[in-house]
C-alpha cells in the first residue's frame, strides 16, 4: 500500500529543540540491558522534533502552522538514547511522516555521539508501532523472566547506530 499524499496546499516543516539536562530518565529494564548500574545519574540532551503544516487564518489573514507530529527522544552522554514518545496525528497517518520523525531523530542521536537507542514500541488500540521500529532494524530486547517492573510497557526493542 502507497502512502496518502498531503493535499497540494500544504507543506511540511520541522522544528528541531534540544535541551542540556543534568538527569535524563532510562527505564530499568534498558539499563539492564545496556548494563547501566542502577542509580548512577545521566545526563544529556532532552530533544523534541515536531511537524507542522502551514495552514492560511483567514481570521488574522496570515500562514500560521499547525503541529501535526512529534517525535521526543533523549540522547544520554553515556551514548544511550530512547525514544520516548512518537505521534501522528490521526488524519496525516499514513503519509510517510512516522518513518520521517524517526530517521530525523536518529540522525540527530548519531550526530550528538548516541550509539544504542531504546524504545517501547508500544500502541494502545490501534496500529503497531513495531512495525515502524522494525523497518529501522530494531530488535526485541530479550527481558528475563521476572526483570519486568511494574512500570514497563510491552515490546521494548532496541538499535545500534552505525558511526554513532
């Protein structure tokens, strides 16, 4: 199945912002995984790409934009990275701009020194995010029996960058 097509009217742009944190979260069972101690504190970079489409406000009569995806990720010094979150808004789904967010977010995670990203590739209800992390080349993270916390989502997965 090809992608939906943007109505010609509109056009995507992005907006990249990063931020310094002095502590960046790592859900445990990925800092098992990496072999992160428990404890010891990460810092980083807390970044966030989003889409928009410009849209005419015939009321102020200018180009205003209107968020339509995002993508939240933290690149840890300690070269580990996770997406946190990624959403599309349910009528630009489809149209190619998941698959965008993500390779822009890994290009960003190689660029700042990430060499290993995780993610919940998680979805209540509708659609299958595995699917998006699969076409990537991320693999299941093989959990232990017993090592699920009581806060984990289901399907964690993971990737090694190249030249991170």
């Amino acid at each position: 199945m090809s992608p939906k097509a943007l109505p010609e009217n509109q056009t995507v742009v992005s907006d990249v912002d990063c931020n310094r944190e002095e502590e960046l979260p790592l859900d445990a069972v990925f800092r098992v995984h990496a072999g992160l101690p428990e404890g010891r504190p990460r810092g980083g970079w807390e970044c966030t790409i989003t889409l928009f489409v410009l849209e005419d406000d015939f009321v102020a009569n200018e180009e205003v934009e209107a968020e339509v995806a995002l993508v939240t990720y933290n690149i840890g010094d300690d070269d580990l990275c996770e997406v946190v979150d990624l959403e599309v808004a349910e009528q630009f789904r489809g149209m190619g701009l998941g698959p965008r967010l993500l390779g822009e977010a890994l290009a960003d995670m190689r660029l700042k020194g990430g060499s290993r990203v995780y993610v919940f590739a998680y979805e209540p209800g509708e659609g299958d995010r595995r699917k998006l992390f699969e076409a990537f080349a991320f693999k299941d993270v093989d959990v232990p029996e017993g090592a699920w916390k009581a806060t984990s989502l289901p399907f964690p997965m993971y990737l090694e960058l190249e030249g991170g």
